[in-house]
C-alpha cells in the first residue's frame, strides 16, 4: 500500500511556520512535540525567506507564524514584511508576553495582517499556574490592548480542559472584554504534551456537555459581535473530525530547523522520514515526499474506510491518533464510533476523567540547551 495519487495534489492552503520551539510558558497541553528543537538548529533569517519565497510559488495563501513562540526571534519583522510582500496572508500567533507596543506598531507597519493571542484561563492566578509563567496573564491582557489599538484583529485562542472549563463563560466574557472578533474555544488535543498530560486534562463527559451548551449559548448571544471556532476532544465524539483537512491537502508545517510536516504532531509516526526545507524544494516536498504521499487521498485506507461514504470527509481521522491508540497509524482513527477500538477510547477518557487529576508534567527541554554561542 502506497498511498500515492497519480496526479499532482492541489496546492497547500496554509503553512504553519514554526519560527523556534522556544517559549516562555511552559504549558502542559503544548503541541510541540517531546524532544523540542534547539535554538542552534533553528533556520536562519535567510532560510526561512527561502522558504517563504518557495512557498508562494508554490501557491501557498496563508502564512502562520508560530514557535513555541515566535516573538523570541528578534527577526520576526523581517519575516512577516517579507511574507506579506509575496502577497502571503500573515497571522502571528503568540502568547504575547514578549510584545510591547512598539513592537506591535513594527509588526503592524511590517504588513501583519492578524494575531492570534493564547490565553490559559479567565482566573490570573490559574492562568499563570496552567501556563507555568508568573505575571503572564497581566501580559497578555496588556499585549491585547496594544494589538486592538495598532488596528490589528484579534483572535483568542482558549485551549479548554478539565482544569478551566467550568471558566468558560468568564473566558467568553474576557474575549468580548478584549474586543476579539473571534474565539476559537479548543479543547486540547492528545498529541506530545497533550497525551503526556491526557489524566490531568481530561474533562469528563458532564463537563464537555456544559461547555457545549455554554459555547451555543454565547454564539447566539454574541451574534456580530464575537465569531466562534469549538473544536471537540476527539475522545468523546462520534465521528472523526478531518484532521489537517486530510493528510498532505491544505496544509504544511515547517519545524524551526526546516523539517516538512503534514501536520505538527506527524513526527511521532516512527517510521515516516521528513525531508527539509530549503535545501529541498517546498514543491518537491509537497508533491513527491514519501511522508506527504503516504497517507494522501484514500488508497492508504484500511477497509472500514475504504468502503464508507464519508471516506472524502474527515479522510480517515487522524493518523497519529490512530498510532496513539491502536499501535497502527494505518488504522481508523479510534475516534469513529465505527472503530473497533472506540469503545477503548470512550473507557479511557472516562476513566482518566474520572480520578483525581494528577500533577501537570510541564513542557520543558527533554535535555538541556546548550549554552548559547
Ligand atoms: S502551548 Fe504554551 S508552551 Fe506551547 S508554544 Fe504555546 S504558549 Fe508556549
Ligand atoms: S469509517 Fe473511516 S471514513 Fe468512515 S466515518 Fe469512520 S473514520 Fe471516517
């Protein structure tokens, strides 16, 4: 089984551009994966034009700054005038800590076209406890208020779980307060720290329920004022949702020393090799790699896939789930209540919610970083 397409794949609507995995916080849920990358190897100034260069001849749209936290790089204004120059749409996406309101004019002037800004909970205190960062909250409400007045939208990103959920609605609420335009109420997703800490962020299926009702409650209420994205924990749903909108279709990641991944959390696959930007092309990676083709289209698929009619909807799930839970990346993803193993999933997540949560494993360097040069 060879996953190939015998016609080049469309074009990549978005790229994740992963500037560094360095990053004050140090949040339990961090979809960076365990064995961060270090400052030495990350892409340089030039490198990453390269690949910006690449990436819009090769049709790419969208462009998301991301890290870890990208703000740490001092040349982040070079890169997001550069991206914006190619025509490139550029959204940051930062936990706002290290902005300052001359920095925001500078990104603003330099073309950035929106910021994402993460907040861990409404309370200041749990905040900063989830996050691992003392003072941060205060931070990032400043960081919004420089953000809204450089004329910049607003996007607030809530990773919800067991540890803040029953905080949603006062999470809505600071959202509005902030003058965001949009909320993207995202409960975490099991991947790297994630599935680390997966006992102590697991909610339980009463909780999911609440915040459900919450999140339709405030859409309704906040119609025009506030756009709302809900992503469910895949453990308790019924269907799969369309991981990356399919594997090797809209999306790319680049890891901050230049690695192509279909999506952030495809390393964890052991035995697929990523190859590297810029010194192979962004298209060639995007067209010919063995990784992008491997779980591209449908002839990957294991039978119950294969024959279902929703085969070109969520494309199967999403592979490292189905590695995470069943051993097998080349399965279903277990969170279809038509897997074998999702009854597994379900017992699991209400177990784990079910106890007492225990202590957060906070993300962190698996080895120490070198000192710097
Ligand atoms: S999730 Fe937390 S630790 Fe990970 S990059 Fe974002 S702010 Fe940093
Ligand atoms: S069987 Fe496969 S294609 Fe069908 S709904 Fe489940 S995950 Fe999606």
């Amino acid at each position: 089984m060879t996953g190939k397409t015998s016609t080049a794949p469309e074009p990549p609507l978005a790229m994740l551009a992963e500037l560094t995995h360095r990053c004050p916080f140090s949040c339990p849920y961090c979809s960076n994966p365990l064995d961060l990358e270090r400052r030495s190897q990350e892409l340089d100034t030039a490198a990453w034009r390269e690949v910006f260069d690449q990436a819009a001849a090769l049709g790419v749209l969208q462009v998301h700054f991301s890290g870890g936290e990208p703000t740490v790089r001092p040349d982040l204004e070079e890169l997001v005038e550069h991206a914006a120059g190619l025509g490139l749409y550029t959204n940051l996406i930062t936990a706002g800590v290290l902005l300052d309101e001359a920095r925001v004019g500078r990104l603003a002037a330099a073309g950035l076209d929106h910021v994402q800004l993460s907040i861990q909970d409404s309370d200041p205190a749990e905040s900063d406890r989830i996050g691992g960062y003392q003072g941060g909250y205060r931070r990032k409400i400043e960081a919004a208020a420089w953000i809204r007045a450089a004329g910049l939208p607003l996007t607030l990103n809530a990773p919800v779980h067991r540890q803040n959920i029953e905080h949603l609605e006062a999470i809505i609420d600071l959202a509005v307060e902030l003058d965001a335009e949009r909320i993207e109420v995202a409960h975490v997703q099991y991947y790297g720290w994630g599935l680390k800490n997966r006992a102590a962020l697991m909610p339980t299926r009463a909780q999911l329920e609440r915040a459900t009702e919450v999140v339709e409650a405030a859409r309704a209420r906040l119609k025009g004022i506030l756009v709302f994205d809900y992503v469910v924990p895949d453990y308790y749903a019924h269907r799969p949702k369309a991981c990356m909108g399919g594997w090797g279709r809209q999306f790319l990641n680049i890891t901050p020393s230049g690695k192509v991944l279909p999506c952030h959390a495809a390393e964890t696959i052991p035995d697929l090799e990523f190859e590297r930007v810029p010194e192979r092309d962004l298209a060639e990676i995007w067209e010919n790699s063995p990784a992008f083709q491997r779980f591209r289209g449908t002839d990957w698929m294991p039978e119950l896939c294969a024959s279902c009619e929703r085969r070109e909807i969520d494309w199967g799930g999403c592979r490292c789930q189905a590695l995470a839970i069943t051993g097998d990346a080349a399965q279903t993803d277990p969170a279809c209540g038509l897997s074998p193993r999702h009854a597994d999933l379900v017992a699991l997540a209400e177990a784990e919610s079910g106890r007492e949560p225990p202590a957060f494993q906070y993300r962190r360097m698996t080895r120490p970083e070198p000192a710097e040069a």
